[in-house]
C-alpha cells in the first residue's frame, strides 16, 4: 500500500508540473518558486 501512495503521489507533482508549464506558455511568466514582493507589478 505505501507503493500505491507514493505512485499517487509522482502523478500528482507530474500533474502539477504539465500544469505550470501549459501556464507558462499561455499566460508566458513562470509562476513556479513566485516571490511576491511588495510593490511589485504582476
């Protein structure tokens, strides 16, 4: 059963990451590892 779990899991960030990278191509600016600075545009 952890097997299970820890494949689960791989999916889930292999999902995540196709998600941000069809995000960088539309939206073209990486939301990955985004730092938020105060009076930042954006």
């Amino acid at each position: 059963m952890p097997a299970a779990a820890r494949d689960l899991e791989r999916i889930a960030d292999l999902a995540t990451n196709v998600a941000e990278d069809i995000v960088f191509l539309v939206e073209v600016h990486l939301i990955r590892h985004a730092h938020r600075h105060p009076g930042a545009q954006g």
